[in-house]
C-alpha cells in the first residue's frame, strides 16, 4: 500500500459517494465548515442524481493550502459508503487514490490488486452506535481526524450541526463522529495515511458559501425585497435563501403556482415600487418568457436569475452546462434591450446580482443573471465580500399631475413612477402605447415608441464592464470564457505554464464590452471554452464584433469542465 | 350620468355600440366614485381582451399586461404597496381559460385584491369562438358542431374553494352591478365579481334579452355566510341567480400573512436595506 502520492500533497481532493439519502450533504456541510475553520483552503462540489433515495451521488471536498476554487477529477480519498460508488467514479480512481472503506463488502469484486484500500467497516461501527444511518458521520470524523482538526472544536460543531434533533440523536452523531475521529488516529500513528496540508490561519476566519448565497446576498445588497419563483433545480437554492432571510429584510417571498405567475407577479411588484427578482431554470424560464417581453414593452425592470441545466426539456435536472445563453438573449417576441450576466466568481456573484438591481431599474429592462448548478452548489472560502462595491441606487420619481409614463426623452429613458407616490397616474401597456400608457394604433408613433425602448442599448453599452484578462497581456494565444468555468480554466492556465496564454474570462456577456474585439484581434490563436454543444458564446461574439472564434473546447455531459480535463485539451490544441 | 372623478373625457372607446361594457364600466366608475376612493391610489390591473381594455376608460393607474396574467400581476402590485385599491379585470377567456390556474390560486392566496370578470360567453376580440363559459351546443366557427365540453362554472368551484367573496351579477342593471362591485372592493380578501354580460356581435344566443329572462336575485334570506347553501345555488339547474352568493369574512388576508407586513404597512418602495444587517449575515458565514 501506497500513501506517498498524498503525502507529498498540498492539495488534497477527497470524494464521498453513495445513494441519495445516506446524508452526503450533511458530511459535505459540516467537513467544509470544520476544515474552514481549521484554518484550511476548501471547494466543496457535489454532482447527484434527480432523485431523493437510492442511484449515486458525490461530492468532492478540495482541502488545500493554496486557495484554489475549481473542481479536480482526481480524487486523492474517496469514501464509498455503498456498492456503486466504486463503479460510479470509477474512471477518476487511479493507484494513487487512497480508499477508505469496507474491503469486502463495497470494494470487493472492484478491486484487481491495484487499488490501495484501507479497510474501516463503517456500517459495523456505525451499527453498533445504533444504525447505519450514522455512517456519514463516522466518515465525517474519519476525515475530520486525517486533518488533524482539533478534536473538541469538530465535535462541538457536530453538536450544533444536529441541535435541531432529539438529544439521543445528536448523541449518537457524536458518539459516530468520535468513532471516525479515533480511526483516523490509528491510522495516523500506524503510518497508513500522513497527510500534511498546510493550514492558512487567514482563511479560518474566512467567509464559506455557496453560488446560491452569493446570489442571494447581492440581491438583498441591491435592494431585492420580492421574489416570486416556483421551485425547480438548481435555481432553487436563491428562492430558499431569501425566504429564511425574508423577515430580517422586509423582503416578500412568495412561491408561485407556475413560473408564467411568478414573473407577472414579480413585474406587477416593480410597477408598485418593490425591487423583484424571479429564480428560474431551463424550462420554468422558458414559461417566464412572454413575460420577459411584457419587461421589454411596459419597460419595467425585472431581475432574472437563470440557473442553467441540461436541456432541451426536462434534460438532465440535476446536472450543469452553460446552454441557455441563447435562450437568455432571444428570449420574449419583438425587439427591445436586456442585460446578460455570467458571474465567474462568489465574489461576481455578489457584486452582479446587486448591480441588476440598479442597471434593471436605472433603464427599465430585463437584467439576466446566468449561472448554473456546479456554480449554484459549490462552496469556497473568501477573505471578505466587500459591500462597499454594492450599493442601492433607486431611480424612482414623485409624480405630478402631468406625468407621462412614456414621455419621449433623448436616451429613450422615461422617469419611472409608481402609483401612490405623487399626483400623478401611472399608466402600463403591453399594447404599443402613447407617452401617456394608453393604447394607440398610431403608426407613426409606434416608429418613436420602437426607437425609445431600443435607445437604451447605447446607455446600457455604456455601463457595460470590461472582460478579465488572467495572464500577460502580450499573449499569442487567447483562451475565452465566460460565466462558471472561471477558477476551472484559470488554475488549468496555471498548469500549463505557458507565458504566451492568457484568459479572458467575460462576467458581461451581452451587450459586451466595446474592448472585446481589440483583445480578440491581438492573439493569433483563439480558443473558446463552453458548457454546452454549440459554442453560443462564440457565436455571440461573432454577431457582435464579426471576430470568428475557430477553436473550441466544449463539454456537454452534465459536469463541469475539470482542471486537469481543461489541460489535456489545451494541451491538444496548443 | 353625472360626471365623476375617475371619467377620462371624450375617448375613443374600442367596444361596439350597445355592449355590455359600457354598462360595466358605468357601474365601476359610479361604484369608485361612491366608495370616495383616490384615483392615484387606485390600480386597475386586466390582461387582454375587450374587457381588458377596461382600465383604459377609466382615469386611474393602469397596469395592462399580458392575456390571462391580470392576477398574478395584481397579486405583486398589491404585495408591494398594500395601500393601494387593486382591480383585476378582464373577460372570461382571459379570466377563466388562458389565466385558469391564476384564478384557481388567487382564491387559495386570497390577496386583497377585487376580480371583476366580464362574462359574455363568446371569445368577442377573436371574433367569436367558444369560451370557457359558452353553453353546450353553442356553434361558432371552430366549434362548428356545438361546444361539447362542460361550461365552466366560476362561482361553483370558487365557494368549493372557499373563497372569501363570490358574486354574480348583470351588465343589463347597473345599479346593482354597482352595488356588488362596491361590496367587492370594500370586502378584505380575494373577491371574485363574475359579471353577465352580453355580446352584440358574436353572442346571439346569450343575448341581452336571454339574460334579462334567465337570471333572478338571490332571495333577501340567502345566507351568504353558508356555504353549503351557497355552493346549492352556484349548482341549481335553470336559471341563473345573482347576488352575493357568499362570504367568508375570517380568512386572512395573504399581505398580513407576509412577514414583512407584520409590523409595518409601509409600500416596500419607501423602505430601506438594513446593511449592517447584510454585514451581520456576510459575518455569520465565518463561524458556520
């Protein structure tokens, strides 16, 4: 047995899988917290299928000294808490993998010779404490040992972790966590496993969250105080965060019956002066879309959160990809302008979707915010989430008695009023309309009333942010991205150690930045990576610079890209 | 009629001449005006359809948005700034076909929020085919040989669902066409007005005459307090009765279930982010 490969390492990926219902999450939940506030770099990941019990799920936890916020395919420790998961990640276990788990019963029939297994009977142990629903927790403590993280500390946050359970269930977590805790110490003292990755003391008071919370708290940080969804994975996650944090924030959350009355409701709601936001994926935003251009007509502003999954249709509910651009761009019938973000980052994540608040409002559109599930579901610690960037900017006018909803201005922006605040009326339609918001068949005007709405491109063009450029700015090779793939393809770029590569990594994909086109001119090679099967980012650009992307990596499988899978096609292509 | 304050002066009005609309629209303007409510704090909210253009008659705010999502926009409008009165308006296709589950849903939510739904039977601004509502055997151009399916009866499935105030009334008498819409808007809670309405030009069955002879008031001894009794008459064969079918006065109301409104009724738009609050929650982050 080999345990060398792990020791050397400074960045460890420990993968746990099983069914649905053996509480992986809860394992997910409390190691990255524990091994945050032990002072270590963690992403939390986690793939799983669209269903409550049974098939097999993973989640990946990357302990690392250096901070690295992207998901590996290699797993340095993997915990099979049932027969299929060998075979589930099969493909990602090479010798070096250490297994930890039950030699005959899980690994078994898998293991050739070539595997390095330790044995440790979780089911046996966690039996004896009183039933095998303490497995994930005696794994818990397992790999809460193997990181050396201080004994008390972990078994006080297992207590607070189950506070909510009946005192004799949170004792058998303990006593299962202790269980884990001093098997990971006989392995240590017997020289099984020795793992010795560098704490960072900065990051235990880090900040640890989630895709979904970074959407969540830039929204509340712009102002969000109403949001009207209908549940559907991944987008979800959003709709939960603002309902637990509703009273503390004044914010209406309410669960709609479908995503058509979510939307309208959301849009009823900005007409009344609230700043509303919708959750959506894949086919609950298809639903919302005559509403997208009801936004576009009454021009009302509306905050739209799109967490892609595999589609057409239902797809693959619980997977990931970045194949809604389009749809996102195309969405609603007739012509009119809207905003399109991809946060990368937490942190974009964070500053974007309080930024769509004010963008929604300061021009009375449609604001997309893209993300999509690997980005909802993963985790990583950060120094501080700076508010200062944020910033409520209302846009919002007291009426008068002669307040025109639609009155003609040059940048095609009418002061919004809403009703009750002022002598004025305040009048919508989704017909075309005069200054007033009544209907009118005046084609002469219509001509005037097209020209308004699309006016608004030019000032949203001009709030347009920049791309990210990661690397020398002397490049002859341009890698492009945009939304999720960020961390990926910047620690694959590390990689391959290539000063003649850069990135340009684009948190703005439409309208896009007026630099796009000088950046992708200077390099003589440009490769684009995307989630999904026809490079509509690509095509994107080339629609909006005329610049022809040639070479592509794409992945549309329903994972994320990994680093090293980034690096070997790079690799191909460079 | 006397002038009253929610009249927008000389308009070109999109209905027929001798619709039942105008008869609607008479009665919601008497009734607004008779409540003595502002109209700058009036929100008169519809969808598509002849009868959606019902908020453009009417000197008030106006939100017309798309067919059949009068009430989920009304729903957000009341929500946001539960200060201001919210109309629904619109016309059976939009109401009860196109924006069904709404109607079903804003029942159960039961926002404070008046449904007015102008039932002519006849999909008019399509040009005349079937309705939700049409009667059986009723022939248009599509329903060549008879509408087949069973007519949707709103008042019926309304009191199933426990609304908390059902109504019916009669374009042809304005006056109590009035009188329910006034009950409406006053009630605390979802109201739903169904409103009989003729169609000059693609209703020839249900004519003004046909309803004037197959409608009756509701006796001045129903009980609109039971339901069972309510839910007998929604149901009864024959004729069809108008009035205050029923009420029940003790649901909540869905803005005082919100907890932003459990202390305050101030419009979200006059409110501000606590950002020391953000902060706190970005903190909590650190420790767990």
């Amino acid at each position: 047995m080999s345990t060398s490969s792990i020791q050397k390492r400074d960045d460890i990926s420990i993968v746990l899988c099983g069914e649905a219902g053996q509480g992986i999450q809860t394992v997910e939940q409390i190691l990255t917290r524990v091994l945050k506030l032990s002072g270590f770099n963690i992403i939390g990941t986690k793939e799983y299928m669209s269903r409550v019990r049974g098939g097999s799920n993973s989640t990946q936890i990357r302990v690392s000294s250096r901070n690295v916020s992207s998901a590996v395919d290699r797993i340095d420790i993997l915990i099979p808490l049932d027969k299929k998961a060998l075979q589930h990640v099969g493909k990602r276990i090479s010798p070096d993998t250490v297994i930890l788990g039950e030699k005959d019963e899980i690994v078994g029939e898998n293991d050739n010779g070539d595997l390095t297994v330790i044995d440790v009977p979780f089911s046996q142990i966690a039996s004896d404490i009183g039933g095998r629903v303490y497995s994930n927790t005696v794994a818990t403590g397992v790999i809460a040992g193997l990181f050396k993280v201080d004994r008390a500390d972990f078994l006080n946050y297992v207590t607070t972790f189950f506070s909510g359970e009946k005192e004799t269930i949170i004792e058998k977590n303990r006593e299962a966590a202790k269980k884990g805790y001093e098997i990971a110490q006989e392995l240590i003292d017997s020289g099984a496993v020795d793992i010795d990755v560098k704490k960072d003391p900065g990051s235990a008071r880090d900040i640890l969250i989630n895709g979904a919370e970074a959407v969540g708290i830039g929204a509340i940080a712009g102002g969000c105080n109403f949001i009207s969804s209908y549940p559907m994975s991944p987008s979800t996650a959003v709709l939960v965060f603002l309902s637990r944090h509703a009273e503390e924030f004044d914010i209406v959350a309410e669960q709609a019956e479908d995503e058509i009355s979510a939307i309208n409701m959301a849009l009823g709601a900005w007409y009344a002066g609230a700043r509303a936001m919708v959750t959506t994926s894949g086919g609950g935003f298809a639903l919302m879309e005559e509403a997208v251009g009801l936004a576009g007509m009454l021009e009302s502003p509306v905050v739209i959160h799109l967490a892609q999954r595999p589609g057409p249709a239902t797809g693959l509910p619980t997977r990931t990809e970045q194949g809604d651009l389009q749809l996102a761009l195309y969405s609603g019938h007739g012509e009119f302008p809207r905003i399109i973000f991809a946060p990368g980052k937490l942190e974009d994540a964070v500053f974007l979707s309080s930024m769509a608040f004010n963008l929604a409002d300061k021009c009375q559109i449609p604001v997309f915010i893209l993300t999509d599930q690997y980005f909802m579901d993963s985790y990583y610690n950060m120094p501080s989430l700076p508010l200062s960037d944020t910033g409520i900017v209302k846009y919002v006018v007291k009426t008068d008695k002669r307040y025109k909803r639609y009155a003609l201005t040059k940048n095609g922006i009418s002061p919004r009023g809403v009703p009750g605040f002022g002598s004025g009326l305040v009048s919508v339609d989704s017909d075309e309309h005069d200054e007033e918001g009544h209907i009118t068949e005046d084609l002469d005007l219509r001509v005037k009333m097209v020209d308004k709405r699309l006016a608004k491109l030019k000032e949203i063009e001009k709030d347009a942010l920049p791309p990210e450029l990661v690397g020398r700015g002397d490049y002859t090779t341009l890698i492009v991205g945009w939304g999720s793939t960020y961390h990926t393809i910047k620690e694959a770029l590390g990689c391959l150690k290539r000063d003649d590569v850069s990135f340009l990594h684009f948190k703005q994909v439409f309208p896009l930045h007026r630099t796009t086109l000088s950046y992708l001119k200077k390099a003589k090679k440009v490769v684009a990576i995307e989630g999904n099967a026809t490079a509509q980012f690509s095509h994107l650009i080339n629609r909006q610079t005329g610049f022809n992307i040639q070479d592509k990596i794409l992945k549309y499988s329903g994972l994320q890209f990994s680093v090293e899978e980034v690096v070997a096609q790079l690799e191909k292509l460079l | 009629m006397k002038r009253v304050p929610f009249d927008m002066g000389d308009i070109d009005i999109a209905w027929c001449p001798g619709c039942g609309n105008f008869k609607i629209l008479d009665a919601l303007k008497q009734a607004l005006t008779e409540l003595d409510l502002d109209p700058e704090k009036l929100v008169i909210v519809s969808g598509i359809g002849q009868a959606a253009k019902m908020p453009h008659y009417v000197r008030t705010n106006v939100f017309n948005g798309l067919h059949g999502r009068a009430i989920p926009a009304a729903t957000g409008i009341k929500t946001a700034n539960p200060e201001l009165t919210v109309i629904a308006e619109g016309g059976d296709g939009d109401m009860y076909g196109e924006g069904g589950n709404h109607f079903l849903h804003a029942i159960r939510r039961n926002s404070d929020i008046t449904n007015i739904v102008h039932n002519n039977m006849v999909y008019a601004l399509t040009k005349g085919q079937a309705s939700p509502t049409s009667t059986i055997g009723f022939t248009t151009p599509v329903q060549v040989g008879g509408v087949t399916e069973e007519p949707f009866n709103a008042i019926a499935v309304a009191i199933a669902q426990d609304a908390s105030f059902v109504a019916r009334a009669f374009s042809g008498d304005e006056d109590q066409t009035k009188d329910i819409i006034k009950e409406a808007i006053a009630h605390r809670g979802y109201a739903l007005v169904d409103i009989l309405q003729n169609c000059v030009s693609f209703n020839k069955v249900n004519t003004y005459q046909w309803f004037k002879e197959n409608t009756y008031y509701l006796e001045d001894s129903h009980d609109p307090l039971n339901r069972i009794e309510a839910f007998k008459r929604a149901t009864e064969e024959g004729k069809l009765p108008l009035g205050i079918f029923y009420r029940n006065p003790d649901k909540p109301c869905f803005e005082d279930t919100v907890p932003a409104y459990h202390t305050s009724r101030t419009p979200l738009f006059k409110r501000k982010v606590d950002v020391r609050k953000l902060q706190v929650l970005i903190d909590s982050k650190r420790s767990g």
